[in-house]
C-alpha cells in the first residue's frame, strides 16, 4: 500500500518540473540538434496530464491554467465508407435500439450526420462542439436506474455502435478497434479516463498497459478490483501516436461516455487527468487546482485526480493521487485502516 506522505506545498497547483532536454539542461540554455523533437515529446506528453501553459522566459513549467482552450479549428465529416464489420454492427445496432434508448439520452449517430464537401461545420456538429465546450457542468438528475439486465443489454447495445463509429475519419482509419469500457454495471465507482493506447486498442480494453497497471495497483491499495468498479475513457480510439484527442473528437465521442455514465448512474466518478476532468467538468483548471474536493455531475459525486500516465512519468505525484484515493474511499466509506 503507498505511504502516506506530507504534500510539502499543500496550497500549490501541482509539482513544478523543469522542462530538460535529458540531461538537466534547461530550455533556454540549449542549442542541441535534438532539442526541437525531446521538447515537442516532453511538451505532448505533459499536455496529456494537464500541462497547458508555459510561463513566458522561466523554463519551468506552471500546472495552473485559466485561459480558455485554443479556438477549434472545424474538420471535414468523414468521407470514408464503413467497412463490412462497421455495416454489420449498425444494422444490429438499429434493430436493438429502440427498445433500450427510450430513457437515454439521444445517440450522437454517425447516420444522422449529413454528408459534407465543404469544411463548414454543420448544425449537428456545431451543436456537439458547443455541448462539449459549454461552460457549465451538466447538473441535470439522472434519469430513472435501470436494473442489472437492462444495463448490461443498454452497454452492449451502446458498445455496438460505438464499435460502428466513423465519425472521426482519421481514428476510425487507424484505430485496430473501439475500445468501450470494461467493469462492473452496477459499480458505485466509475474511473474515467483519456483515450485508448497501443495496448487498449491491439486489446480492446481500457487500461491494460502499463499505465492500468499503475491504476490496478492504485485500486489494490484502496482494496478494490476491476470487478468492482466501471472503467471507460473519454475517447473510444486510440488517438494516433498517443496525441491528445482533438476538440472535435471530444465532441464527437463523448456522447457515448455521457450514455455510458447515464446508463451506470455511478455514485461516484473518479476522473483521470485533465482530458477526463476538463471534458466532464466543463472547466479549464488544472488538475491541481480541481482534486482534493468533490465535484458534481448530474447524480454522481467527482472526485479528479492525476493520470496514472503521468505518475509513470512522475513517481513524486503519486503522494498527491494517494491523498486522493484516501479521500475517496473516506467519502465512499471504505476502511483502509487494515
Ligand atoms: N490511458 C487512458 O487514458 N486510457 C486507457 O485506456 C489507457 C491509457
């Protein structure tokens, strides 16, 4: 079980780390060949864990971020035509949904997309822009739960249309498989995360490379199991060369997570790194200013943490996910004391 361990500055955003090209070099201070490509890596795989800005002239990296996110630049619908697997599993899906959607929200459905020749956002893909950047968190209640059997019929149906989604062109070309969420339906502990990786998506399966199996520990430590719990990601494919899924690829897909959590009604949703948190929340803060309290969405109780991603990357953070964790279990009154 981790240590607990005295956060030396309680009040800060988060750890501060000096951005070095591999051998404690400071940005400012080096001129080397390789310095443009470990820079672009280091920055991309910081943004992945909630980095967004960078102070002007200090070369040390500020986890606080208040500025609006970068303005969206419209993408073209997708032109490709499903493949046959994409075919056979909308036809599947149109033949099982209407049964089991009645008290979900509205599907974001590839088919009512009208096709596109021009880069002009359409009314439907404006619309899932403004919900996915709308300014406020959704505080709506949740609709009536489902039993067991219906919410496991209402993922499986979900988790079909998913696996037929070709509304991002260049993840549903590259993507291996959609990867939908895995878990318990009825767990009061929903972790949410990013996006799938190379592992997810050779495997079809959230969190199975190294970075879940940080998260296994990271559960073992609170005594649960992935049985216990329903883990899902804010994008159902792998973004490629592990990129941050755009903002329209949020916009695409997280209608799917939002019908996931309406279908769990978790009591409780732990969301892992700023991608999960800023995407649920509807907020631009950092991680460090987000965790250590709860949160609300809709009927669950939120409670944001860092990316187990980044803890690889950051063992000394790992003291500040374990404070979160313990106030987790606290609030879901899970004894760690033995
Ligand atoms: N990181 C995520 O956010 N999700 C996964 O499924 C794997 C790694």
């Amino acid at each position: 079980m981790p240590k607990v361990e005295k956060d030396p500055t309680p009040e800060s955003d988060g750890p501060e780390v000096i951005l070095t090209d591999g051998e404690n070099t400071t940005l400012e201070g080096d001129t080397g060949l390789n310095v443009g490509k470990a820079v672009k890596q280091q920055l991309d795989s910081l943004r992945r864990s909630g980095l967004t800005c960078l102070p002007k002239g200090t070369g040390q990296y500020d986890f606080s971020f208040d500025e609006p996110p970068p303005e969206i630049a419209p993408q073209k619908s997708p032109s490709r035509l499903p493949n046959q697997r994409e075919t056979v599993a909308k036809s599947k899906i149109e033949e099982s949904k209407s049964e089991y959607s009645s008290n979900l929200p509205q599907p974001l459905n590839p088919n009512t997309e009208p096709s596109r020749v021009d880069s002009t956002p359409t009314i439907a893909a404006k619309n899932k822009l403004a919900s996915v950047q709308s300014k406020s968190v959704d505080l709506r209640p949740y609709a009536t739960p489902l039993g067991l059997a219906e919410r496991q019929t209402a993922l499986q149906v979900l988790q079909e249309e998913v696996a037929g989604c070709v509304q991002c062109e260049e993840l549903a070309d590259s993507r291996n498989q959609t990867v939908f969420g895995v878990g318990n339906p009825n767990a009061r502990l929903v972790f949410l995360g990013e996006g799938p990786g190379a592992n997810e998506d050779r495997l079809g399966e959230p969190f199975v490379g190294e970075a879940g199996q940080l998260l296994d520990k990271i559960m073992g430590a609170c005594k649960l199991t992935r049985s216990d719990v329903y883990i899902l990601n804010t994008v159902k494919c792998r973004p490629p060369a592990n990129r941050n899924p755009s903002q329209i690829e949020l916009a695409n897909c997280w209608g799917y997570a939002e019908k996931q959590l309406e279908t769990l009604q978790p009591e409780f949703i732990c969301c892992l790194g700023s991608v999960a948190a800023r995407t649920l929340l509807k907020t631009t803060q950092s991680i460090g200013r987000l965790r250590r309290q709860f949160h609300s969405y809709r009927g669950s109780r939120v409670l944001v943490t860092y990316h187990p991603a980044y803890l690889l990357r950051t063992p000394s953070a790992k003291k500040h996910v374990w404070e979160d964790m313990q106030l987790l279990m606290k609030e879901m009154g899970v004894d760690l004391s033995n």
